[in-house]
C-alpha cells in the first residue's frame, strides 16, 4: 500500500499548455517532460455500493501495462488530498478479484459480492508528467507534476478532464501549497477537490458529489488556535466544492452559499483580535475583500434579477479565469496549514490562542454584542447596514461554534434572529424595513440568550 498526498488545480487549456513552459517548473524539472496515453476503466456494482464507501477502483493500460488500482477516500481538505492506494500489476485486461483481499478491501463492503463489479465509466487521457526538486532548506523534497487532458466519459455524458497534479513523492506535503501557490502568483489554478472517479460519478448524478462537510468537533476545551484551524478549513473546503459544482451545473443557490462560506471566512480573520495579528493575514484580507465586494452586490441584486442570475454563470467562469480566486485559496490553505497567525504575536496574543474555547467565545460575544449598541440602532435604523461586519462575525462563531455554549439557553434562536437582522440589513431602505429592522433588534435584545451573553 502508498498513501498518495496530492492537490489537483483545474485550468484551462491555455494555461496547460503555458505551464509546460513555465520558468518555475523548467528550472527545477529534473526528468524532462514524459508523454503517455491513459486508459482508465472504472468498476462499481449496479447499485453504487463503492461509491457509496468512498472507494474507487480502476483499471488502466499504460502502453502495454495493466495496472488494478484501488483507492480510498481518505483526508481530503481543501483540495490537498491523501489518500491509500494499491497497485496490482495485470498480465491483461481483467480485474483479478483475488487481489481485493481483507489487506485492504474495506470492511463495510465485506460482505459484497464481488462478481457484480461492472464497468460503469471511463476517463481517458494524455499525461505529461515531471519529476520536480523543490527544496526547502536542507530538506529534499520531490514533486511529480502532472498535466492531463482528455475527457471523462459515462454513458452519453463527457466531461472535459484539465488540470495540474501535484503530487508528493519526497518531503513534507505544504511543499504542494508552496508550489502551487508560486505558480498561481501568474497562472489561474482553481483547486479542485474532486476526482476523476467523483466526475464520472457526477455525470450519473449531478448531486452524488458531496457539497456537505463534516462540521468542525469543538469543545469548551478546544484552543483558539485549533479552532481558527479547524474553522478555517471547514469554510475553505466548502468553499471550494461549492465553486466546483456551480462551475459544474449554474445552479444559483450554490453561488449563494459560495459567498456565505466567504463571508464567514472574512468575519473568522476579523474577529481574532491580537491571536491573529493583522500583519499575518493582510494578504489574504486584500484578496478576500476584493472578491467579496464584486461578488455581494451581484448576489444581492441577483435576489430580484433574473437577467443577472442567467448571467452570473459567465461572471463567475471570467473570474476562474482570472487567478484572484486560486490565489486566495491556495494562499489560505498555506497560511492555515503553517498556523501563520501564531508567527511573531506578542505573548498577550499567545495567551489567548492557548485560551480555551469555553473561555474566549463569551467574552467575544459579550464584547461584540455590547458594541453592537442595539439601543442606539433602534432609534436610527436607517444606520445599521454599519454594523454588518459585528453581526457576521457573531454568526460565523455562533454557526459553527454555538454548541460551546453550554449554558447559555436558545442560542439556535439569537442565530436565527441575527441572520433575519442581516437580512434586513440589505434590503433598500423605505419606511417598511425601517420599522422592520427596529423590531427585529427589540427582540434580539429580549432573547435569554443574548440577556445572559451580552452582560
């Protein structure tokens, strides 16, 4: 058995074709560009039964090799993937079942009858593949880079196959992100956390490819620091499957929540006060503020706009087009993969990421709470799109956090109450929302829970 640590970055044809010659990768190639033709047969039961415990196996003839592959999910997190791998070596083209033993066969298909694998899809493609010295002080490190063209195909579905591996064959795997993000300094990469068996899938049924991720296990003992961590890959990798799928189907609703998972993103980096200098996350801030301020007024006008929903499609392919996207994204994944935001703080700083969960989370919701001056807003409303920023960094804690509000009573109600708050928020003003927004901020502060947090 390997474990494969990989990303995958989806591009275009242009840009395939410009990184062969990239100065980046010629310096450092040290194999030379190698071509082959791939032939990839994928196998499944009539009813899906691999798919369903995230397993794919294929089999592939490279020139006169045959080769039976068998892959587990594994981790996957924000386009950066390992996962296990077997390779069995074929004398022909004909899955040999004996080889799927308990060694790696996955127990929950244990009880399978093996005989009802079919063909169900293919994926069939030209690689050109290169060995990479990518060094990071005394550390060798080794990248196989690999450009792939061709087309996935099932059924009367295609899919065009486009993209830049990256995968780790010596050293530690943030070398990929350091890569990759050298490369998207001047190229569009957008990091793509599907597989070519997920694509061929997908093309069976647009909704097998799993938009929902497992939601972040916090405590009240969890760290601040483990918690930005584990907050920020959640809204990075959601992020990030749901560009994949909007670019896949259109479908507004994705879109929408695409630019939920931003703004939440943005309101986690601003609410970290002196555990996260501003220094350590200005980049990242730049290119987020940028994309959020294109992107939230077309949603916004899109609500009532049918002409601009038809058209956002196009708006968001010109913007993977574009490398603002991949840059941002692969920029996070390397700044929460090295924790950059706990390099150089002060002690004070390193105090309160060390602080229990249990501990810090009240206090910033008291203290944004307090600021939020509920009072004052109710009797000049037509000021509270002011405070949009403090109300999205109490949402972002109380979506993916609130179940570390032990004793506080109806916090599901204050986050449902607040978003109703947004809402209101960016409506156009007229004397209706006004008295709107002033009711709605007298029931937020009538909540027991806000009553017990905002002290």
């Amino acid at each position: 058995m390997n474990k494969e640590t990989e990303i995958k970055l989806r591009v275009s044809r242009e840009t395939l074709a410009a990184l062969r010659e990239h100065p980046l990768l010629k310096k450092r190639n040290k194999s030379g560009w190698e071509q082959r033709e791939l032939y990839n047969q994928y196998f499944d039961t009539p009813s899906r039964d691999l798919a369903a415990a995230k397993v794919a196996l294929r089999l592939r003839r490279d020139g006169d090799q045959f080769i039976q592959t068998l892959k587990t999910r594994g981790q996957s997190v924000a386009g950066l993937s390992e996962r296990n791998e077997w390779d069995w070596y074929l004398s022909k083209a004909k899955l040999d079942l004996k080889k799927l033993d308990d060694s790696c066969w996955p127990a929950a298909l244990a009880e399978l009858d093996k005989t009802l694998l079919q063909p169900i899809f293919t994926t069939d493609f030209i690689r050109q593949r290169a060995e990479i010295a990518w060094g990071r002080g005394k550390a060798k490190v080794v990248i196989e880079a690999a450009l792939d063209l061709g087309k996935v195909i099932a059924g009367e579905g295609e899919e065009e196959i486009c993209e830049l591996e990256l995968e780790l064959r010596q050293g530690e795997p943030e070398a990929l992100l350091e890569l990759a993000c050298e490369l998207a300094a001047d190229l569009s990469l957008m990091p793509c956390d599907i597989s070519k068996a997920e694509r061929g899938y997908r093309l069976f049924d647009s909704a097998s490819y799993s938009l929902s991720l497992p939601a972040p296990e916090l405590t009240i003992e969890t760290s601040l620091d483990d918690s930005v961590a584990a907050l920020g890959w959640h809204l990075l990798g959601s992020s990030q499957r749901l560009a994949e799928q909007y670019r896949f189907n259109g479908h507004w609703r994705l879109l929408a929540e695409w630019l939920e998972q931003l703004i939440g993103l943005r309101a986690l980096l601003g609410s970290l006060g002196q555990a996260a200098p501003r220094a350590s996350s200005h980049a990242l801030r730049e290119l987020l503020d940028a994309l959020l301020l294109e992107w939230r007024p077309r949603l916004l006008a899109g609500q009532d706009d049918d002409s601009l929903r038809k058209n956002a499609p196009a708006l968001f392919a010109a913007e993977l087009l574009g490398n603002r996207w991949g840059l941002f994204s692969l920029g996070l994944s390397r700044w929460l993969m090295a924790r950059s935001w706990t390099q150089e703080r002060n002690n004070r700083g390193n105090r309160q990421g060390a602080a229990p969960l249990g501990n810090w989370l009240p206090t910033l919701i008291a203290e944004e709470g307090a600021a939020l001056q509920l009072r004052r807003y109710q009797q000049q409303p037509e000021d509270l799109a002011e405070q949009l920023p403090r109300i999205e960094r109490l949402l972002v804690w109380l979506r993916l956090a609130r179940e570390v509000l032990v004793d506080a009573p109806e916090v599901d109600r204050l986050y449902g109450e607040l978003n109703k708050l947004i809402e209101l928020s960016n409506q156009a003003i007229d004397p209706e929302v006004l008295a709107a927004r002033k009711a709605q901020l007298l029931t937020i502060g009538s909540l027991k829970a806000w009553r017990q947090l905002v002290k």
